[in-house]
C-alpha cells in the first residue's frame, strides 16, 4: 500500500539531492539580488536615467546655438508687366549658397527652467524611492520563501523521523503478532498511517521544491541551484522593540511616505511651471548670415553678401491670459489631492504597524507555548512508549502519543518560523528591510 508512496519520496529527494547546492543567509540573498534580480536591475537603469536626466535639464540654461548652410539651384527669372504683358527673362546666376550661424541665450523664463531642473531632480529622487520599494518588495518576498523553505526542511525531517519510529512500530507489531499478542488489524492501522505519513512527505517534497525554484528565480542564479537556509537562523535574536518605537522607525524610513513627499514636490513643481507662462521670456541673440548670389538687384549680383545682428528678444504668449489660469487651477487641485493622500499613507501604516506588531506579540507567545508542548509531548511519547513495550499500554495509546508529539513538533517549527516571518515583515512595513 505505501509502496508507490515511498518510491515517489525517494525519487523526489533523489532529484532534489543532485542539484547544486548552496548555504546562504538571508543577508547573502539580498546581496545576490542586487546584481542577480531582473527587477531590481531594471529599476536601477531607470533611476540612472532619471539621474542623467537632471544634467539634460541643467543643459537648459546653456545658450542655443544653432548652424545651418544651404546649397540650392537657382532658375532665371521673369520680369512681367502688372498687367501680366511683356514677360522678360531675367538670367540669375545658378548657384546659391547660404550660411547662418544663431546663438540664443535665455535670460528669464518665468521660472520654466529652474522648474524643469527642480522636476528632474524630483523624478530622480522618485526613481530612486520605486528602487527601494521594489528592493525591499524582492526582499520581503525572498524572506518569506527562506523562511517556508527553512520551514518545510525542518517538517521534512520531522515526518522523516516520525516514519522510522512508525516504521519500527510496525516491526515490533509484527514480532508480536507472530507471538499471537498484537491483531492483525492493529498493524493495519499503523500501516494506514505510516501510508499518510509517507503522503505527506511528498507533499512537503513538493513544497521545497517550488519554493526553493522561487528563490532561485528571484535572485537570477543557474536553474535547478539548491537554496539550503542558515541552520543558526532560529538562533539569532531579533530585536525587542515596542509598537510605538517601530512606528517611529516607519515615520522615519518607510518608501511609502517618501514617495508621497516626492509626489507633494512634483506637484508644487508642476505648479510653479504652470504660473511660468504668465511671464514674458527675455533672452539675448546674436546672428550672422552669409548668403549668395545677392538677387534683390537687378540685374543679381553673382557676390556673397553677408551681415550680422545681435539683440534684446522678449516674447510672450497672449494665449496664456485665457489658459494658463485653467493649468494653474488644475495643478492646485492635485497638489491638495497629494497633500490628503499624506494623511491617508499615514493612517495606512499605522494600520499596518499596528497589526504586524499585534501578530509578532502573538508569535512570541505561540512559540512559548508550542516549546512547553513539545517538552510535554516528548515526555508523554518517552513514557508511553516504555509502557508499551512492557505490555503496559494499549496500542491506542501509543498512537495517540505519537500524534500528539508529531503535531507538537510540526507546530514548533511552524511558531518559531512565524515569530521570524513576523519580526521581517514589521521591517518590510517600516522601510528598513
């Protein structure tokens, strides 16, 4: 009955032990991320544009210098009476050539240039806080899978255990029922058990698998790459803090809020380009322009003629008295819809801290709890298994002790990977994953 059960765990550990394998903490794994995760990297080219897009904006305040030459065909022309009568023709030199060289310099802007360098520096800073969230979202997500992969090895070992002590139950059942002292039926039962003992590890198999492929996607190393935890995880201790130091910590850290400062910014920049065109622009030029044959003669002047300028330029846009006060409402609008939305990150975060806190708290005590019920199990098993093999308990008690202590060990691996889960999660939540 169990036997296409243990062929199948067999098979599963066998492939799973071929892989290559590595022993990473979880500060390993966020370092392999950096360079080996395809989101992060993308978002790290992004942040680098957003960056050099602040020296293209700067390149605004340089003058604008500009060069053109042309070479053209020039037909004769025709010299006509105004009544259309008595055409002549006009011989032009054929060949014409232009040069012109212009050079203008901005001198006032209404504030459009120093508010386009403000708004590339406000997207940089946005690419910047996207790069964090999504490093700390790749993070939390690593975090998770880690710890279930932590988890589920641990559980693996445990039904490991629990099959060999099942499985030398059935053989000292068996001895007996030789001996006419244990009913056939009694063996079936652990045989039944023993059969979803053995379900149950392949399933766990399974769950290894898919979360160990998990983390190995995430931080982009070779396929088929075995993830095996730090076993001193459990061990280390996590930081004490109370709910209201970690809602400081999230205040002072948390993405969320920095991008909503950041949006607040852009909209107050936005603001400030939308009341630029109220004002005139003013700038400097100067020109000289080169061109030939000279045909506003007649007869033309096969010569180049040539003359320079230079100038005070102010320009202004009449369109902007009738709709430049629609842009400006516009911006005003969505610079108080950023600002409420401060209120609304910050209510959610407090939300979040408070309930992450309440569930670490809730861990701790449940890891308490499951270590004092392991002991009590592990007794309880210790003495019911002596009783038995003295013929002084029934084989209904000893299943039963033997489920109590396999539920309370899985239980005790399942708090303690909570009580970590929960500790991470509150620093995801603060920023400082």
């Amino acid at each position: 009955m169990r036997k296409p059960f243990l062929v199948t765990a067999m098979l599963a550990g066998a492939l799973w032990g071929s892989a290559q394998e590595l022993t990473l903490s979880l500060r390993e794994l966020f370092d392999l991320a950096e360079t080996g995760n395809s989101e992060i990297r993308a978002n790290q080219i992004h942040a680098d544009a957003a960056r050099q897009g602040i020296d293209v904006a700067q390149a605004s305040k340089l003058p604008d210098v500009t060069a053109a030459l042309d070479l053209s065909y020039i037909g004769d022309g025709t010299i006509i009476d105004r009544d259309f009568s008595r055409a002549m023709r006009d011989k032009l030199p054929h060949f014409g050539n232009a040069l012109s060289v212009n050079v203008y310099q901005p001198l006032f802007t209404g504030g459009a240039i120093t508010g386009g360098i403000e708004m590339a520096q406000h997207n940089a800073l946005m690419a910047d806080i996207n790069l964090s969230q999504t490093r700390s979202g790749i993070r939390y997500q690593l975090t998770q899978s880690y710890l279930n992969l932590y988890k589920m090895l641990n559980l693996r070992k445990v039904y490991q255990e629990n099959i060999e002590v099942t499985n030398r139950l059935i053989d000292n059942m068996r001895a007996r029922h030789e001996q006419g002292t244990v009913l056939k039926n009694d063996i079936t039962r652990f045989e039944l058990r023993l059969s979803s003992l053995t379900y149950d590890l392949q399933t766990i198999e399974n769950s290894i698998s898919i979360l160990n492929n998990n983390i190995v996607t995430l931080l982009g190393v070779e396929a088929g790459t075995k993830i095996m935890p730090d076993t001193t995880l459990i061990e280390q201790p996590l930081e004490i803090a109370s709910e209201a130091d970690w809602m400081q910590i999230a205040y002072a850290n948390s993405q969320d809020l920095q991008a909503v400062d950041a949006q607040k910014d852009m909209a107050r920049t936005s603001l400030k380009l939308a009341k630029a065109d109220l004002y005139p622009t003013i700038g400097v030029y100067a020109a000289d322009n080169l061109s030939g044959p000279v045909t506003f003669e007649i007869p033309a002047i096969n010569k180049n003629y040539n003359f320079w300028t230079f100038g005070l330029s102010v320009s202004y846009k009449l369109s902007s008295l009738y709709k430049t006060n629609k842009k400006i409402k516009q911006s005003t609008i969505d610079l108080a819809q950023v600002q409420e939305m401060r209120t609304c990150v910050e209510d959610a975060l407090e939300r979040k801290i408070h309930e992450a806190y309440v569930m670490s708290v809730q861990a701790q005590q449940m890891l308490a709890t499951e270590t004092t019920n392991v002991a009590l199990a592990t007794e309880n098993y210790r003495i019911v298994d002596a009783r038995f093999a003295n013929d002084m308990a029934l084989l209904t008690d000893m299943l039963d002790a033997s489920t109590a202590k396999l539920d309370a060990e899985t239980r005790l691996v399942n708090a303690r990977i909570s009580a970590i889960l929960s500790y991470y999660q509150l620093k995801y939540i603060s920023g400082t994953l």
